[in-house]
C-alpha cells in the first residue's frame, strides 16, 4: 500500500471548495486545515474499520495551527497514516499524534450510517458532504490519467 501515492492525490486537489468557510484555503500550505476532510476520505478509500483503520483527533498545541484539533487514521497493526502532515512540515512544526489522543473510531462529523443495500464503499457509511467532494475530486483527476484509486495505493 502506497499511502504516499494517496497522499499526493488529496495535495492535488486541495482547493477553497473544501474548506469550510470562504477564505480559509492557503495556497502556500495548501493541507492546512483540511484534516479531518481528507483523513474521512481517506478513511473510506483504505476501507475504514474493516481494514482496521481508526481515526484519531487530539488537540493541537501549535499556536500557529488554523484549528484547534488535528486528524488523522492509525491502523490496528500500527501503521500511522496523516494525509495533511505537510502542513505541519511547512510551519516547522510536528503534528499532536502523542498529545491527548481522542480515539475516534467512525466518528468524523457528517459522516452517515447507511443500509448496506446502499453501500457503494461496503463499509456501512457514506462521507460527509466535503470528505465526497474529495472523493469525487480524487476520482476525477484518476480519471483523467486513467489511474484507478486502488491501483494509486497499491
């Protein structure tokens, strides 16, 4: 699995529409932010708590960082996986991943418990609004280059 592949992805397509107010995206550091939206995507892409993936949120100590809280998944074998940890790197900084750690399991907002005869992911949720936007986004540009989201991971 090449996280990394997912990684540049998202920074890809990282834009305003994926923020929640107007004026908050930051070309400059473009994940800054955005990690709850891509860690909920990614969530779903690497097939959330089935796979073993578990969110993870802690309060943020940086004075610097946008958001009070960070996000990102840890798998039950270990494996650490921060989509929007540039954003950190950029501000010379280092994410919370140590600090109050708030095990979250499925508990991203928006994100919605579904019928599994209505489950295009087989995980028994959809995503919020702004984490499929992502998705949709994600596809689209693979789309084009006629790469296929498992194929970018594996």
């Amino acid at each position: 699995m090449n996280l990394q592949r997912l990684t540049d992805l998202f920074l890809s397509v990282f834009d305003e529409t994926l923020c929640g107010k107007k004026g908050q995206f930051n070309p400059d550091n473009p994940a800054e932010g955005l990690c709850s939206v891509a860690s909920e995507a990614a969530w779903f892409i690497l097939g959330g708590s089935k796979t073993g993936w578990i969110a993870q949120m802690a309060r943020d100590p940086d004075p610097n960082a946008l958001w009070s809280t960070h996000w990102w998944l840890k798998n039950i074998d270990g494996t650490l996986y921060d989509p929007t940890r540039s954003q950190y790197e950029l501000r010379n900084s280092m994410p919370p991943y140590e600090k109050n750690v708030f095990i979250k399991g499925t508990g991203f907002q928006g994100i919605r418990k579904v019928n599994i005869d209505d489950d295009p992911w087989g995980i028994g949720y959809t995503p919020s609004k702004r984490a499929e936007l992502l998705l949709r986004k994600c596809l689209n540009i693979s789309k084009k280059q006629k790469l296929i989201i498992v194929w970018l991971i594996n």
